[in-house]
C-alpha cells in the first residue's frame, strides 16, 4: 500500500467523489461509538425510520459503502441519526467534496420537497430572518438556498433585499469554522448559481475583497471559483492584477485554479493570465500558489509559460521526507483508534488523504482531504499524530510544518492546542511557521488560557515596534484573527482600547468588534 501509487493514480472525478463519500460512511458505521452498527446486516435493519422512510438491505448498505452506488442525501442523514452525530456533520461535508469535484453551477443535491404553499410560507419565514437582526444558523442558510435554488426564476425584489441577504451569508460565512462554513459555503455555491441572486452573491464577495479593511481575503476572494458569471471572472482577474494585498492575490490564484479548470475565462482571459502567472512563478513568495495555475493553463489548452519548468499540478512527485512523515502518521493514527478496523478499512483512502494532506500542490485540496477525514472517527487520532510530527527547528521540514500546522487547523483540538500555542511565542522560527501557528490557533476545538493571548501579543508587539515589517504585522493579524475566531471579544476589545498596541493589530480586532452582533453570534451555529 504505497503512498506514491496512492496520490498518482488517475480517476475521475466522479468516481473520486464517490469513493470517497463511501469511505466516509463506511468508517463513520464501523469505527463510530456504537459498536452494535459494525455489522452492517444490523445496521441495515434499523435504518428505516427518521429521514428514511423504506426498508433497506444489508447488500444496499454495502454499495452504498463500497461506491457501487450512490447514496441520496436522505440515506447520509440518515447515517447521521443512527450513529447520533450532529444534524449536518456528514452532508455539510458530502456537499462541499461535491462541490469541488464539480463543474460550478451543476445542480443542488440538496432536497427540497414540493414547490407547494407549504415550501413557499417557509421560504418566505426565512427570507425574513435572514433580512431581519435574528439569528440565521447554517441548517437555514442550508434550507434557505436549498429552497431558492428549487425556484431558478425566483425574484426577490427589492434588489436591495438580495444584496442584503448575500452580503449576509459571504460575512457569516469567512468566519465561521467547521460545519457551519460547510453549510454556508454550499448554500453561497447555490446562490451563485441562481437566475437573479448569482450576481449578488458574487458581487458581496468582490466587495469584501476590495475593502481594505476586511481582515479575511483567501476565502473571500477564493470563492469566486464557485461561479460561472463573467463578472466573477473579471473580479478575479482584476485581484491577480492589482491585489488588494497579499491574501487577497493568493485567493485570486486559488480561484484562478478551477476557472482555468473548468473553462470559466475566456480565451482572451487566458492569454492575459500568461504573463502574470509567469511573473508569478518567479516570485518565491506566491511561486507555490501559481504552479498548480500554470499546469493547469498548460494542461487545459497547451498555452505555453516563460519562465521556471513548471510540474504537473495533479499529482505531483512526492518528496521522501514528507512521504515518509506520511506513512508514520498513518501508523501512529491506526494504532490510537478504541478498536480494530475491519479488513477493507485499513485502509489505503486514510493513507491518501494523509498524503494529500502533507503534500499536494494544491492547497484547496489538501483542506477538503483534512475534512474529509474530520468527519470520521479518524480525525481525533490524524490529529494527535500530525502534531507529534511538527519539528520546527529542522531547516528541512519548514513547508512540511506549515501543512502540519493546516492540518491541524481543520483537525486539532484541546490537546494539540500546547504544540500550536509554542509555536505562536517561539522565538528564531521561520515566519511561514510562526504565521501558520497564529493563523490556525483559533480554530483548534477548546480554549486557550487568557495569559497564552496576552503572551503572544506581546511577544509579536515588540517584534513589530522593532522591525515594523510587513512579517511582524502578519504574525499579529494572525492572532487577531484567531481571537476573532475563538469568541474571545473582550481581548478583542482591549487591544482596540489599547494605545499601546501597534495599529495593525488595533485595526484588526475593530474590524471583528464593528462586525453586527446577530451575523457574529450566527456564524457560531
């Protein structure tokens, strides 16, 4: 079971997709909890009831969990009600994969039930909460555009009304964390493909992009791979050319990645992206983030590149440290989980996924295989082992730390909170590793102690009165950032009170203290 055989060999996307959502259920049934459902022919007998409404058969169950066939949305929510995960955890993530793997636009798997009087009250009841000061969870953001998306000539009127509700939904959407951004994310996917709210939503996306004092650029920007429309293009074009700053050229790169892929610029686009992209890759600050955009210009149309012999972008060779790093993960993470897997999980989809984790050249890409595995009883386990892994001292390991640390970011939790916390305040380590730290600490699961933010902001406060360098100003956007994530709004407030503070740090937690109450406490749930 080789790693290097694992991220080179060629499927489409389809099957892709569908292997993986069939891994996905298949460890969730027979590692979860509930011992009882590792015998499928059991877990088969219980399945009619809740969301499912027909008998089901143990040979269903195993094509369903093997790929032979695919399962509806009904069947995923159903597997999370027997196995008592949380409404959402499994489809969110279905939902987003399929995402990936599709060409943008492609149809909502989401159910939507009758276009009825009944659809259309509740459609109106939440078309008013997201217009009104309520809360709005990600289950009605998902219903919300499941809804819309089942009326493609639907107008909201005025257009002010759909801005309104899209600028909402792209603001919950960049700071929330795990299955609420899933479900935000895939209700924003199905708005842009919308007759008459497409526009908006691409529009509130560019908007956020282009304000300078926005704090989060990648996703926001990045998004705009989600749309067809040519004004999405134009945009991202327009952030590749004259960025707002450094994270908002590499959302643009990232979303350059699928347009290019799936056709979305035109061929004048094309060639105008040429010598960008080539200027690009002699840059060692973005050469990383536009290899995968020059392969894939090269692959799509054979245009060719000046400059630096660019790789495939999928896959690519795997480095021997890495991919060493890689199969002792996948054994520290076998070896940690409460039971034996059975034969057909153990398991050459983990070992891929940690593979594509620690090294694929693409960054999407190695976030949703960190998900993937975050909505498995695996994750715990992946998690524990990635953080044994980060060496920060070693010269040789400094971009494996940094995918490290971004797994951990979808992964970690209260026990691997002390890795990151050391490196948030280490001194004489690589910035990309400090950067990585302060980005990722606030999404871990669980909290750090208040003295933990005091330290880190001092320690980067001082580094930035010396230097006032655009690396020190990172490091503490990072941690204002992670304190916004984390809920942690009275730090928040202090720093902005503080006279003190260096101003880009004050500037940031203004940003997350101006954010309005109900688009904040919603993006939590």
């Amino acid at each position: 079971m080789g790693i290097q055989m694992s991220l080179t060999a060629r499927r489409t996307d389809r099957v892709f997709f569908d292997e993986r959502v069939a891994w996905m259920l298949r460890v969730n049934r027979t590692l979860g909890a509930d011992s009882r459902w590792v015998r499928a022919k059991r877990f088969a007998a219980a399945f009619h009831g809740g969301s499912w409404e027909r008998l089901v058969s143990e040979s269903s169950v195993s094509r369903w969990e093997t790929g032979g066939s695919r399962p509806s949305r009904a069947a995923i929510s159903r597997y999370e009600e027997i196995l008592e995960l949380d409404p959402g955890e499994i489809t969110a993530t279905v939902d987003t994969i399929r995402r990936y793997v599709d060409t943008p636009g492609s149809p909502s798997a989401a159910p939507t039930g009758a276009a009825d009087g009944a659809a259309t009250a509740e459609l109106d009841a939440l078309l008013d909460r997201a217009l009104s000061r309520e809360i709005m969870t990600g289950a009605g953001w998902d219903r919300l555009s499941a809804l819309v998306t089942a009326a493609p000539h639907l107008v909201i009127a005025p257009r002010s009304a759909r801005e309104s509700v899209t600028q909402r939904l792209v603001s919950e959407m960049i700071i929330a964390h795990g299955r609420p951004w899933r479900q935000r994310f895939e209700a924003l996917n199905r708005l842009f493909g919308h007759e008459t709210l497409g526009r908006e939503a691409v529009a509130a996306c560019a908007a956020l992009g282009a304000d300078r004092e926005n704090q989060i650029f990648i996703e926001t920007v990045g998004a705009l791979d989600g749309s067809r429309h040519p004004d999405a293009s134009a945009h991202v074009l327009a952030q590749l050319n004259d960025p707002t700053n450094d994270r908002a050229l590499r959302g643009a790169l990232l979303a350059c990645l699928r347009k290019v892929r799936f056709g979305h610029f035109t061929p004048g686009q094309r060639r105008m992206l040429v010598p960008r992209i080539t200027d690009l890759l002699r840059d060692p600050l973005f050469h990383a983030d536009a290899v995968p955009v020059a392969a894939a210009l090269q692959a799509g149309a054979g245009v060719p590149l000046g400059g630096p012999q660019v790789a495939p972008a999928l896959p690519h060779p795997v480095p021997h440290v890495a991919a060493t790093v890689a199969r002792r993960v996948f054994d520290a993470t076998t070896a940690r989980l409460p039971r034996e897997p059975q034969s057909d999980c153990r398991d050459a989809t983990l070992l891929t996924l940690i593979g594509e984790i620690l090294l694929h050249p693409a960054s999407d890409r190695r976030l949703y295989a960190a998900m993937l595995v975050a909505s498995t009883p695996y994750g715990p386990s992946l998690a524990a082992a990635l953080a044994a892994e980060v060496v920060p001292t070693a010269a040789d390991r400094v971009e494996l730390n940094v995918r490290l640390l971004a797994g951990l970011r979808v992964l970690g939790g209260q026990a691997e909170r002390p890795t990151v916390e050391r490196l948030v305040t280490a001194a004489r380590l690589p910035r990309s590793v400090v950067d990585a730290a302060a980005f990722a600490i606030g999404h871990l699961r669980g909290t750090s102690e208040r003295g933990f933010w005091e330290a880190a902001l001092r320690h980067h406060a001082r580094r930035w009165q010396a230097r006032r360098d655009a690396p020190s100003a990172a490091a503490l956007t990072g941690i204002v950032y992670s304190l916004g994530i984390a809920g942690q709004r009275q730090i928040l407030a202090d720093v902005r009170d503080d006279p003190g503070s260096p101003e880009p740090s004050r500037a940031a937690a203004r940003w997350w203290l101006n954010l309005p109450g109900h688009v904040y406490d919603s993006s939590r749930l």
